[in-house]
C-alpha cells in the first residue's frame, strides 16, 4: 500500500501486475489498411482536434500507433511470459507503456499494427506512477505517435475510448465514459498514484498500457488497474492521466528515471467524529500522526500525535499538526497534497503548509527531497 491513503477494505483493486499481463496465446496481431499518420506528441506538437469524432475516426486514427508488448522473464525452464500494450511516443522508437508490463523482463517484443515485429530496450521505468518507456529501432513508416491531451479538461460523464490487447486480442476498442476523477491507487511500491482517472470502458488482462482517449482523438490517460474480485471487467477501471504523463515521460527518455519528491509524514484525514473530538469546526485537514526522522518534515518541525484519547470505545490521536493547506490550496484530505507534488512540485522546491498547531494557524516551509525507495 502507498503512503498517503488507502482505498476502503471493500474496493477489492485488482493491481495490473497480476491481471494487466496476459499469458500469451497463438494468437497474431491482425493485419489492417494503415491510416494517415498521427501527429507526433510534445517534442513535435501540432494543434490538438477542436472538434468531436466518431468512434470509428478514433480508432482508425490511433491504431496504427497503438503497439503490442510481448514480454519474456526468467531463463531456461522457468521463462513466463505475457501481453500489455503501448503506444508510439515519438519518431525516434520511444513506446509508452506500464512499469508492471515489462518489470523484471528479460526480453521486450513490440508488434506493430501490420504484424511487424522487433525487439525493445527498456528506456525508463518509473514504478511510483507505473509509467515506462521502451524503444525500438523500427521502420520509420511504423513509427506513428499518439497526440497526448489534457486530463485537466476531462468531465465526469464525459465519452472516452480504449484501444489494446485484451487476453492477447490485438487492436481491441472498448468505449465509455469517465465515471470519476483524482482516484488514489494503491500499487506494490509502497506509495499511491494519485490523481488516476476512473472509467467504465471494458479494460481487461492486455489492455495496460494502452491509450484512453477523449472523443477528440487525443489520449487522456493510460490504462493501468481494474477494481475486480474475479480479475477480469467488471465496469470500474483506471488510468494514469495525460498530465502525469506528459511530465513524468520525457524525463524517463532523457534519464531513465524519475525523481519524485516527498514530505516524510504518515496520518489520517479528520473525518466527523475526529473533528468533534479534537473541537474543530469542519472535518477537513489531515492529522499528521508520524514525522519521518531526517525527512523534509523532520526538518521544517512538524509535529506528529504523541497521545491518544478513548472516545465511545474508539481510540483518537491526538497532538499533531493538522495541515489545512499547501501553497494556498485547501486541504480537505490527503489526496490534495498528493495530487499538488506531483502535478506541481519537484525534488528542491519549497512548499508552505499551514497547519493548525494548538488552536492556532501558522505556515510552515518545507524543501522537498527526493523520495526514499520501499518507504
């Protein structure tokens, strides 16, 4: 589980590493007529679609970019293997795709629309966002890259496409619409990704690593987790946004990794009955209950809970700072300061926190630091 906050015990999240990874079967990419190529995203932008476009333009525009990715781990008698998919970044072989997709392979294999296949570098993995970057020396008339647009702009209710490989079926659409925003998903790094779109497009085993995107054409997200008891769709997935990405990725291609920055503190959110306890008038803020020695938060003086109080049964700490907000923006949990480092802060930026210490407000500058692995 991430630091910085839990789903609830009755979300049953089926993380991608196990169902995202589909056992390969004999089954070949389909060969299509090859549409116009796409725009290249970021390093060679062009204006993004102004205007709606059918089901059908989506997916004959962005499948020749959407990719196959065949993975092998282990050696010898113990080799495993699986499918997820991914999609062309830019013109010089870069393929976006999910850190748990090609974690621990020893050999990469992309397959492009017309059944092209080549071998793949692991360029950059970034386990904390589950985003990776791998490359091919491919043809130049394979190489089509996907627009990536803005998440920020996307809408509850709002329709939203998903292109990949569900149980190895190449060059499978599904569509829907955003059912939520600014999700917090657990992952196996020990940290939560927030700010992850919710959508009920039929994602299964295959599809992670493939583009959502908007009925523009322009990907929004990245397709990463189901919440399933069986494994498979059951109409709630999620995406890592656009933004996430279109910040996290061209660090991964230049440097192969990310850093990502941290305060150092563990607690709760004030919930009502924590807010009538501690004599507060809304139930907003987040209790700091633990500071991490030598941390960013160690170091500005933040204070964690040193007591608890027995209320109705129930046991409340008590004591710690309770943060209202960072930078000037309201804290009403701890998605809010998870969601603000990572679409605006960076390893050496100061952040001001004003918390409530004593019946008191006072603001408090922290410099971030870069995040320690596992913790």
């Amino acid at each position: 589980m991430f630091v910085g906050g839990a789903i609830g015990a009755a979300m049953v999240i089926a993380i991608v590493a196990v169902l995202f990874i589909y056992p390969p079967e004999s089954l070949k990419p389909e060969i299509s007529v090859t549409s116009k190529p796409s725009a290249d995203i970021i390093a060679e932008a062009t204006p993004l679609f102004t205007q709606n476009l059918s089901l059908i333009e989506i997916f004959e525009k962005s499948e020749p970019g959407v990719v196959r990715v065949n993975v092998q781990r282990g050696e010898s008698e113990d080799i495993t293997g699986g499918v997820g998919s991914g999609f062309v970044f830019d013109k010089k072989g870069h393929i976006i795709t999910n850190a748990h997709v090609v974690k621990d392979a020893n050999k990469v294999v992309v397959t492009f629309l017309d059944g092209r296949s080549y071998n793949a570098e692991i360029i950059g993995v970034d386990e904390y966002t589950d985003l990776a970057v791998i490359k091919v020396n491919a043809d130049l008339v394979l190489l089509r890259p996907l627009l990536i647009g803005d998440s920020s702009n996307l809408k509850v209710g709002e329709g939203i496409a998903a292109i990949g490989n569900p149980f190895g079926l190449s060059g499978s659409m599904t569509s829907g619409i955003v059912s939520q925003l600014g999700r917090l998903l657990p992952s196996g790094s020990g940290y939560s990704i927030p700010d992850v779109i919710q959508t009920d497009a039929a994602i299964n085993p295959g599809n992670s690593g493939g583009p959502l995107l908007n009925m523009r054409g322009e990907i929004v997200g990245i397709n990463t987790a189901i919440q399933s008891a069986t494994g498979e769709f059951t109409g709630v997935g999620f995406a890592i946004p656009s933004q996430t990405v279109a910040k996290i990725i061209p660090t991964l291609v230049d440097k192969g990794e990310y850093k990502h920055p941290w305060i150092g503190i563990s607690g709760r959110d004030i919930d009502p009955d924590m807010a009538s306890v501690l004599n507060l008038k809304d139930a907003i803020g987040f209790l700091v209950i633990t500071v991490v020695e030598n941390s960013p938060a160690f170091d500005a003086g933040l204070i964690g809970s040193d007591k608890t109080i027995e209320v109705d049964g129930m046991n409340y700490p008590m004591g710690g700072d309770i943060i209202l907000a960072v930078d000037g923006i309201e804290v009403r949990k701890i998605d809010d300061i998870l969601v603000h480092l990572q679409r605006a802060k960076s390893v050496g930026d100061k952040m001001v926190l004003e918390v409530l210490r004593d019946g008191r407000t006072t603001n408090i500058t922290i410099v971030l630091q870069e995040r320690p692995n596992g913790n």
